[in-house]
C-alpha cells in the first residue's frame, strides 16, 4: 500500500479532548481487543464487540438524528463497508492503519477546539488500533457482507477509463475545486476531506463514481456538496483518482 | 436541492423593486422571504450546526476565515464577521452564493454549490446566522 489510509477513513479519529495526553489516554480508548486473543473469533462478533463503539454497523436514522448525528459521529459509518472499500485494501489497513483524513475525522468537537487557524496538530490525532491478521481478515470478512447499496453502485454506469491525466488534473484542482477539501498528492490540497492519492487503492471504483455523483444517497448530511456533475465529469474525476493511486 | 425552489432562484434574478403582475414571490427586502421568515432561536440553533458542518471547515468555526482548508487555498475564505464587507452583499446575494456556489456569483469557484444538500429553508437560516456572525453587536 502506498501510504495511507483510507477508507475507514474511519478510525482515524481526531479527538481534540487527547490533544497532547498521548499513548496513556489512547490505551484508554482502545481497551484490549475483544478476541484478540481467539483466531477463530467471529467477524461480526468482533466488529460489533470491537468497532462498533465509533462506527455505525447497522444503518444510521438519519431523519431521526439530523445533522447533530454527523458532528458528532466519531469515525466513518460501516454499514455499508462491502459497497465501499476494496477487500485487500481493507485486510491490509487494518493491520497498518494510517492517516486517511489528515486533520482527522471531521466533526465538531474538532472544529470547535482548534487554533486561531482552526488547524489540527497530530498530537490530536488517535491512530487506529492495528489488528492481527487473523482479525483482519476477519473483520474484513465481515465487513465486505454490509452491501445495502448495490442499487447505488449499478446505477453508475461506470467502467474505468484511462483518463487525460493534465486535463483531468484540471479538473479536480481547478474547475471542481476538489482540492479546497481534499488532497491528490501528499502536502497538496486541503485537510477537511480524506485525502485522496490513496482513494483508487481503498475504494471500489463504482463506489467513487456513485459518490461523487451523490454524496447524499451515501449520506445525508456528507460534507461532500452535490454538485450536480453530469455523468462524464464524474467518471472523468474517478478516472483521475484511480489513476494517481497507481502512480 | 432537497427541496424545489426554482421559484426562489428565478426570483433572485429579478429586481427587488418589482411590483404588480412581475413582482417576485419573495424579496430579500420583503417579509415573505425564505430569509426573514426564518427567525426563531431554534432555527438559529440549527444553522449553527449547519454552519459548523458546511462551512467551518473553510470559513472557520467562529466564521473568521481561518478554516482547517484556508491556508490551502487560493483565495481566502470570506471572514463573516467582517461587518462592512457583509453589509454590502444582500441577503439575496448571500443565499444564491450558498445555493448556487462562488462560481454563479462571479466569486471563488472554491465556494462550491450547496444547493444539492441544503433545502431553501436552511440557506435561509444559515443566511440569517451570517448576519448574527456579522452584525450583531
């Protein structure tokens, strides 16, 4: 894997409250893992037992809960995980977790307890427990069998294409302005979003097309603004990053 | 949008003046505008939280400018609280750069359309809240 992370975006949470404390208040948060001791533990047993604490395994009311729900939501929601991220890449994060948001995950505790510049330090910034790889694979397991979505995916249409890299380029950085919130190589482009070198790698293909197209149909209250992409410009923007997460 | 306002948009377009027969449904100067209806405190809570979520990331949570994105950007946030600089764009202009994004307005393509998430009624609200970052003493 190239870098970082991804996908679940997930566990990379930015706790602002554990600004600074370190290791002690993170094996606080991170009690022992359930299983980790048994091979054989099971895949949703574990994921519910383990993960579920920050990440939505089951569907999330977003009617009921509202925007409150997704400012203070810790991680990534999973319940759609198997419409999400690819397999490998998952079994392979979740014994090397990395960075995926670079200021964390988005909320609003982070928001609200920042700098003047409302910049995130690393020190807010947990790590993602690392799992065994019998637990990863578990997990993985279980987690590729959460596909509520597959209407989304078919919807797309989409096929990748090998896309024209300069002008495609353009488009993330300049006609879409992608890069006010996400990143396309390291060190470039803003920090609210996942970055998104790494996104080919950690994503299915179908799943960038549907999400770009509409963020909403994902999630609700996504940070990710609709923006009304004709069919073309989407497949031309998931051709761009599957592109650059080969390079 | 989540909700049809193209009576909104084709609104905007017209004059504030206008009377009779062409006269929009709603004005930013009127009473009957998705802006000044919505007042109360707990619309008001709301767009906070919208605030927060859409627009803290670039504008900053205290709506000066100073987002996690800022110093990433070509051009800088617009800061909120900045009262002459808010004084001098209506409440019309307000809620279509939200709706439509910079790029409608002749402003920052980084502003992106937020019409596709937001419904007339919370532009409206969080229109309002820009005023009470802006203006309120």
């Amino acid at each position: 894997m190239r870098r970082s992370i991804s996908g679940l975006y997930p566990m990379l949470l930015v706790l602002p409250a554990l600004a600074g404390v370190g290791g002690a208040a993170a094996a606080a948060l991170f009690p022992p893992l359930i299983g980790a001791d048994s091979a054989a533990a099971d895949g949703e047993v574990f994921v519910r037992q383990n993960c579920a604490g920050c990440h939505a395994v089951d569907a999330i009311d977003y009617v009921a809960l509202g925007v409150q729900e997704r400012l203070e939501r810790e991680a990534p929601p999973l319940y759609y995980a198997g419409n999400k991220y690819r397999e490998q890449w998952l079994v392979e994060w979740l014994q090397e977790p990395e960075a995926i948001h670079p200021a964390g995950y988005l909320r609003l505790e982070v928001l609200q307890s920042t700098n003047a510049d409302d910049s995130v330090t690393n020190e807010d910034i947990v790590d993602h427990p690392a799992l065994s790889e019998d637990e990863a694979e578990e997990a993985a397991d279980y987690l590729m069998s959460l596909r509520p979505h597959d209407d989304l995916l078919e919807a797309t249409g989409y096929s990748p294409a090998e896309p024209a890299m300069r002008m495609a380029m353009m488009h993330f950085r300049r006609f879409n302005a992608c890069s006010a919130c996400h990143r396309d190589e390291d060190g470039s482009g803003g920090v609210s979003g996942p970055e998104l070198y790494t996104a080919g790698e950690r994503l299915q293909p179908r799943f960038i097309a549907s999400f770009l197209a509409e963020p909403m149909a994902w999630d609700p209250y996504s940070g990710m603004p609709s923006s009304g992409l004709n069919p073309d410009a989407v497949h031309r923007l998931a051709d761009y990053l599957l592109m650059i997460s080969e390079e | 949008m989540k909700r049809s306002w193209g009576i909104v948009l084709l609104c905007a377009a017209l004059p504030w003046t206008a009377t009779g027969a062409d006269a929009p449904e709603w004005s930013a100067t009127g009473t009957d505008n998705p802006v000044s209806a919505a007042a109360g405190a707990d619309d008001l809570e709301r767009a906070e939280s919208l605030y927060a979520l859409y627009c803290a990331q670039c504008h900053g949570s205290d709506g000066t400018g100073d987002g996690l994105n800022a110093p990433y950007m070509d051009t800088r946030p617009r800061d909120h609280t900045n009262r002459s600089e808010m004084g001098g764009r209506s409440d019309d202009e307000l809620f279509r750069t939200i709706a439509e994004g910079g790029q409608a307005m002749n402003l920052s393509v980084m502003m992106p359309p937020w019409e596709g998430s937001l419904d007339e009624d919370e532009i409206a609200e969080l229109v309002r809240y820009l005023r009470v970052l802006c203006c309120q003493e």
